[in-house]
C-alpha cells in the first residue's frame, strides 16, 4: 500500500514538472511583462512624493506643565505629549496652517499628509509631511510646528515646545514614494504566481487526447492496440514503385 502511495506522488510530482516544462515560456513571459508593466507604472505614470519633518522638543520641566497637567489627569510622564500629538493634528492647528499658506485645500486634506510620532519613549516629536512639491513640504512642515508652539500656550496655558531642527529643502532631495525596486519585486512575486496558477488552470481545461495513457486516464478504457505512425518512404506504394523501377532497370541491361 506504501509503495502505490510513493508511485502516486511520483507520477503526482513528475506531471506538475511536465507541465511547468510545457508552458515555461509562457511563464516566463507573463513574468517579465508584469515585471516590465510595474516598472513602467512606477518610472513614468506615478507621481513621485517627497517628505519633510521638524522635530520639536516638548520640555516637561516647563513651568506651569506638571500642574496644569496633573490637575486635568493626566500621567505627567507620557499623557502629555499623546495630547500634544493629537492637538497638532486637530483642525484648530491645520485650520492656521491653511490660512497662513493660502493653500488649496482643507485641514481634512492637509491631515492626510501629517504624520506625527514620539521617538520611542523620549519627550521628542517629529513632524512629517509628504508632498509632490518637496518645497512646500518643506514649507508646510515648518508652519506646522511654528503653529503648534504658538498656539499650545493659549489651548494648554503652556509654553514648553521648543523646536529642535526645522525641516530644509536639499539638492539630493529623492522621492519616498514610489519605490520602484520594491513595486518591481512585488510584480515578480505575482506574477509568477499567476503565470504558474494559469498554466495549471489551462492544462485542466485542455481535455485533447494525445496519449495512450490519456485514454485510460480519461475514458477509463483498456488499450487493445496502438498503430504506429508510418513515414511517406515507408508506405507500401513507395516501397512497390521502388521495386518496379529496379525491375526494369536489370531487364534493360540483360537485353543490352
């Protein structure tokens, strides 16, 4: 019983290779166009975006900071600065922003480009803002947090945020989006995969009979007898017309 189970997967294995072998320049194919489409895609057809980021210091040795704090709640050591995240975020932050940029869009817009995240567990906060033009995301960034340390005093009666590095705008400015190596990768992955899933959908679809073993396998039928496949030169009026012309040929030499 063993030794049927081992010749099944044998055949099993031997089948997914023929298969694979059958159609391998077709998954090449598929392949290196998905490949060839992603990189396209990325160089020329989306638009590249550029980031910026500030950093602000949030000092809780500020005076007026652990009372005011303390008296609404919350853990000095950490609520504070999860508040300050959200508040920059807020349309009564981005409102400012918009205004003071005249720009073309609204806070809702705006927020979708901010990003703000607390380095691991210290009292620093970086700004992030990703746009097509790395000048006015430079810009935005900037004004984000000159807002934020401005207007933190009148919302909280703080004045604890100190910016530590503004975000400039260099030469070698590179795009972080998109990342065509990462997208052609990907391309690679699926569409090998999809090659590979459609050469075996195909072979599943193809029910032409091209064997003897495809008869038994298919119609469940015994082979009796095969004919084999003769060449023109081995035909029985080739082979009759060949022994004519030698025939005639020694007649005329015996009567020469």
């Amino acid at each position: 019983m063993e030794d049927i189970d081992v010749m099944e997967e044998t055949i099993s294995l031997r089948e997914i290779v023929e298969t694979i072998k059958k159609r391998f320049v077709m998954i090449i194919l598929v392949t290196v166009l998905a490949v060839g489409a992603s990189g396209a895609i990325s160089f020329f057809y989306l638009t590249p975006i550029y980031q910026a980021s500030t950093q602000i210091l949030v000092s809780q040795q500020a005076a007026g900071t652990a009372s005011a704090l303390q008296a609404a709640g919350f853990d000095v050591d950490s609520k504070y600065i999860q508040t300050y995240n959200v508040v920059m975020k807020s349309p009564y932050i981005l409102d400012q922003v918009v205004a003071e940029m005249n720009l073309d869009r609204t806070h809702r817009q705006l927020n979708g480009q901010l990003n703000v995240t607390q380095e691991g567990q210290s009292q620093v906060v970086t700004i992030r803002v990703e746009d097509p033009n790395p000048a006015l995301a430079v810009e935005i960034a900037n004004t984000t947090a000159a807002v934020f340390q401005r207007e933190i005093s009148n919302l909280l009666r703080v004045d604890n945020v100190v910016i530590l590095a503004s975000a400039e705008l260099t030469d070698s400015s590179n795009p972080v989006a998109p990342n065509p190596q990462l997208n052609m990768a990907i391309a690679f992955v699926v569409g090998l995969m999809a090659a590979v899933g459609l050469t075996f959908l195909l072979e599943y679809l193809d029910q032409s009979i091209r064997s003897e073993q495809d008869i038994e396998k298919y119609l469940e039928l015994p082979i009796l007898g095969t004919i084999s496949q003769m060449d023109e030169i081995d035909t029985p009026s080739k082979s009759r017309s060949k022994r004519i012309g030698r025939e005639t040929s020694e007649q005329k030499k015996s009567v020469s």
